[in-house]
C-alpha cells in the first residue's frame, strides 16, 4: 500500500500543479488583453496630441 499511496499522492500533486497553470495562464491572458487595449488607448491619445499640436502650430502661422 505504500507504493499505491505515494501514485496517488503523486497523481494528485500533478492535477493540482496542472490546475494551478491553468489558472496562470489564464490570468496572463486576461493581462495580455488588458495591456493590447492600454496600448491601443495611448496610441489614440498620441494621435489627438500630434493632431491638437498641429492644429497649433497652424494656428500661430496664420496668425504671424
């Protein structure tokens, strides 16, 4: 019984290691996906600067 006991206690240990894993990577994908949609925010909050900078310099052309 001794050999019996240490499979089990083997097998239990890989289902919860696997458990534990797959819990892993399923909270770095939702970071993934979290970090794809702060990147595409500050992509479009770079545009609006460039373009309001633009717009700016425009602005003082015309006016000199």
């Amino acid at each position: 019984m001794g050999i019996t006991n240490k499979v089990r206690a083997a097998l239990t240990a890989m289902v919860k290691l696997e458990d534990k894993v797959t819990r892993r990577a399923e909270a770095l994908k939702a970071q993934q996906i979290k970090i794809e949609q702060l990147t595409a925010r500050v992509i479009r909050l770079e545009t609006q600067f460039e373009l309001l900078i633009g717009a700016a310099v425009l602005r003082k052309l015309k006016s000199d």
